[in-house]
C-alpha cells in the first residue's frame, strides 16, 4: 500500500534506535530490507521512532483481530496514522503480513510485486517495522516514508535564497513583502512593484521550480525577496510554502 546473509553479520549495521528494544524479528526484517537495497545499489533506510509508533498501532490491530489488513473499520488510513504518530513525510507506504517467521514474512514481501516496490522503492528513506506474536503467528507491518524535516521560516528562506543565488548574481531583500505575499491568494504585498511574483510548494528545498530557474537565468532582475508562510490547508503531507518577488 503506497499514498510515493546472515542475520548476525547483519544486526551490526543497525542504528542504536533499532537495537536497544526492538525484538529479533523486528531487527531482522530492518536488516534484511537493507540488505536488500544494498546488493542494488540503493540507499540505507533509516529507522524512525514515529514510523515505528505508526507501524505499532496498526499491528496491535491486525493481532487483536488475527488476519492482515492496510486499514479497518474505524481505524484511520495510513496516512493519518503516520501524521498522528508524529511523521512528516512527502510519501508514505505500508507492508502487512502474517507468517510463523520473519524469514517467511521478508520472503513473502520480495516475492509480492507491491511489497517488493515498496521494499525497493529509491524514493523512501526511512521505515518503522512493527511484528507481534500471537497464536503461533507473527504479525507485521513495515511502514516507510520520504522524511521531510522541519525547517523554521528562516530556514526555508535562506535554503532558497542559497539556490537563487547559485543560478545568478542577484541581491537578495528583506523577506517581509515576501512572506506576506507568500500568505495571499493572489496580488502582492509592498509599495514595490516585482516584474515577476511566483508562488510555490515543496517538500524538498534542493532544487528551484524550473519556472523560477529560467526566469533567474535570463540576467533581467537585480532584486529577490523570498518569504515562507504556513499552510493554509493542513493535510497529512508535509510540504513547504513559499513566495519569490523578482525585482528588476
């Protein structure tokens, strides 16, 4: 469900979060997912107490009832509970099972086309994985997610301005005009008028819109005031807001 060896050898590689009180199978099905993604050139997972918190629930669930399901009657869907735990994320995805073993269970999961995308999915970096045991069943549940780490005003704004000057030679202004520009619908704020007023949403500050790129590279504006808002809209998905005034 997506909203985007040997053990021993193994169990070394593993972060002190996912060491201290995890159980065996939990710690195997950690290892074994990145083992995976090692031998394919694909990044590490990193583990994450909300995703775990997440993932805890839900197998708390499944073992109450004995059978495996991605949602239950009254229960909220994946992405809410990842929010509720505590997550900020841009994707999230989720692996069930049930099985007498965690070997069965991390085979049943490579062996699954959807589980296994989820497993080896280079857009995810972090994982919370949850098993329970009742009746002789393990029960399981393996969440993942994009972590998008929060970041103040400030932070967003000087991540961007770091971007725009790195496509032209522009002075930057105060961010006042911009953040209030940033929190209206339309028009902008200020005595100044920009030649150009772009507003965005992003999950990731590592790159500029492609819009805003092209804009920059033209060499016309001498002037950028960049200003980040809250959300209007508060969805389960993290994302930032910002509003970039270009000046000539």
């Amino acid at each position: 469900m997506k909203f985007l060896l040997t053990t021993g050898l193994l169990l070394l590689c593993l972060p002190h979060a996912a060491t201290a009180q995890n159980s065996i199978a939990e710690r195997y099905l950690f290892a074994s997912a990145n083992a995976e993604r090692a031998q394919r050139g694909l990044p590490p997972l990193r583990w994450d107490d909300t995703l775990y918190k997440a993932a805890r629930t839900h197998c708390q669930e499944m073992a109450a009832r004995q059978s495996i399901s991605h949602q239950y009657l009254g229960e909220p869907e994946l992405t809410q509970r990842g929010k509720l735990a505590g997550a900020k994320f841009s994707t999230i995805a989720e692996n069930v099972a049930m099985a007498p073993t965690a070997v069965r269970i991390h085979i049943a999961w490579m062996n699954s086309p959807g589980h296994r995308e989820n497993l080896l999915d280079p857009q995810v970096d972090s994982v919370g994985i949850s098993v329970l045991q009742r009746n002789g069943e393990l029960y399981a549940v393996q969440d993942f997610d994009r972590s998008v780490v929060a970041l103040s005003f400030d932070e967003q704004e000087a991540a961007v301005n770091s971007l725009v000057t790195q496509v032209t030679d522009i002075t930057l202004a105060p961010p006042d005009d911009a953040r209030k520009t940033c929190s209206m619908s339309t028009g902008y704020a200020g005595s100044r008028t920009p030649y150009f007023v772009m507003r965005f949403t992003a999950s990731d500050l590592t790159r500029l819109p492609d819009q805003l790129k092209s804009k920059l590279a033209t060499g016309k504006f001498h002037e950028v005031a960049v200003g980040a808002c809250a959300s209007k809209k508060q969805g389960d998905f993290t994302a930032f807001n910002l509003a970039v005034l270009l000046y000539p």
